[in-house]
C-alpha cells in the first residue's frame, strides 16, 4: 500500500509541478519579448539533449567518417531540411543509424 501511495503522491506531486506555471502565466500577460524569447526554448532543449550524442564518443570529440551517429545525423538533418517530415527523418536517421552500424563503419 504504501508504494502505490508513494506513487500516487510523486504523481501528483509532478502534475502540480508542471500545472502552477499554466496558470500563473493564465493570469498575467505575457510580454512580447518574453514570448518571442520563449519560443526558442524547445529548440535549445533538443539541441542540448541532440548534439552531445552526435559528436563525443568516449568522452572525447569525435567529427570523423567513423562516428555513425554523426553520419547518420547529418542524414537525418538532410532529409528533414528535403522532405519536412518528422516521422520520415526520424526513421530514415534511426534506419541509416543501424544499417551503418551492421557496415562497421
């Protein structure tokens, strides 16, 4: 019993979290540079997450042909520039990811 309400009271407890700042900017207004500011947030957040996966490789910077997570970025960067589509790039990067692997590059 007391693992589901530890559970239950961390779910709540994340939800409260992620709901006060909804409401707090619900009652005031946004300034116009706060909002411009703000929509670059998501694409910071994915960068930071993102590109540390494509260029070190054990703990080191690694921008050679033999980095397939690199390579197969680079593709998906490609394709998602050509085709804008999200789930296409990401199958086409995840599909160029593993069939570099299988090469050994």
């Amino acid at each position: 019993m007391a693992l589901w309400l530890t559970i239950i009271g961390m779910g709540l407890v994340t939800y409260a979290i992620r709901l006060f700042p909804i409401l707090a900017l619900d009652r005031f207004p946004i300034p116009p540079r706060l909002r411009q500011a703000l929509r670059y947030v998501p694409p910071a957040v994915l960068s930071a997450i993102i590109f540390p996966e494509l260029f070190i490789r054990d703990n080191a910077l690694d921008i050679s042909f033999s980095n397939e997570r690199l390579l197969a970025g680079l593709f998906a960067i490609l394709l998602a520039l050509i085709s804008r589509n999200v789930l296409f790039t990401i199958g086409a990067g995840m599909a160029t990811f593993w069939f570099l692997q299988w090469l050994g590059v």
